[in-house]
C-alpha cells in the first residue's frame, strides 16, 4: 500500500520544453496585463468604458497571439527554404 502511495506521490516529469514555454507563456501575460491591460483600465473612471477598453485589450491580445501563430506556421512552412538561405554563406 505504501508502494502505490509513493508512486502516487511522486511529483511528474516535466521535460524543460515544457517549462521554458510556460514561463514564456506567463512573462506574456504579465507583461500583456502590465503594459495594455492596466494602463487601459486606469484611464477611464465610468464601468462600461473599463470593460470597452478590457475588451478591445483582449482583442488586441488575441490579434498579437493570431499573429504570433502565423507567424510561427510561415516558419514551419518554409523552413527548409531557410536554412538553405543562412547555411550558403
């Protein structure tokens, strides 16, 4: 009995990708909430324009991640055309 609690116990394996990637995640979210969210919020004083700027912030943050994800799939995409361009010269 004491095996399986131990087992169950044991704290999981995470590969360094995976937390390299969340910490990237969360330095993102802190420095979206810092830099957009925050400064939106504190410029308006009645409720329904906090929650007009919460939400156009929300929407520029899904524009950047949209853009990000292309981005990123553009990469992926020509990525042997890449690498042909850097290992030439």
């Amino acid at each position: 009995m004491r095996e399986v609690a131990a087992q169950l116990l044991q704290p999981a394996a995470i590969a360094p990708e995976y937390l390299l990637f969340g910490g990237a995640g969360l330095i993102s979210l802190v420095a979206f909430v810092g830099l957009i969210l925050a400064p939106a919020l504190s410029s308006y004083g009645r409720i329904w324009e906090k929650a007009a700027a919460s939400f156009l912030s929300l929407f520029v943050l899904l524009a950047l991640v949209l853009i990000g994800i292309a981005l990123g799939l553009v990469i992926i995409y020509y990525y042997s055309d890449i690498t042909d361009l850097f290992s030439q010269g």
